[in-house]
C-alpha cells in the first residue's frame, strides 16, 4: 500500500537545518515517502519541487495499484457496498 508522510506547519519550526537530513520515524517504521509543507511559501508544491515530484509519484503509485496491481484487470473496490432493502417481498416481482 502506498503511504506518504506529510509533515505540515513547517513555518513553525524554529530550525529546519536538520529537519531535511532525517526522516520521521513514522516514515521510516512504514518504507514511506515524506514532504514537508510550509503553508506560508506559495512554492511550497510548485511544479519541479522535490515535494511536488514526491506527490506525484505517490499518486502514480496509488494509481498504478489500484488499476494495474492484478492482471486480472482493475482491483476490486473494497468499500463497503449500500445494503438496498425494500418493504416488499422479493416474491412480489416474481410470477411463479
């Protein structure tokens, strides 16, 4: 299963020297990628940025599993499916 990190409030980080060079043992425990988001740079997700690179392959790697992860063909939804209930008998639609 694909997991991606996202640390948020990096604005709020008073030193962000070392906070690049280590991953978050959360990351680590799960195999995972990381970003870091400052809500306060407008870049923070442009285009050709090692975040936004990192989202777009974790998009691409949901994507490619839920679509390509069996070569049977797309994988089944596994959320729930609505339970239909009607007032009426089912033998009412039938004519035996």
């Amino acid at each position: 299963i694909p997991i991606l990190v996202v640390g948020t409030k990096l604005d709020l980080v008073p030193s962000r020297s070392n906070l690049h060079r280590r991953s978050s043992t959360i990351a680590e425990e799960c195999g995972a990628d990381e970003i870091f988001l400052d809500c306060s740079q407008i870049r923070s997700l442009a285009a050709g940025t090692t975040s936004s690179v990192k989202l777009s392959r974790f998009f691409d790697k949901v994507i490619e599993r839920r679509f390509y992860g069996s070569r049977d063909g797309p994988s089944p939804d596994r959320r729930r499916q609505p339970v239909y209930t009607s007032q009426y008998s089912s033998k009412v639609y039938h004519n035996d």
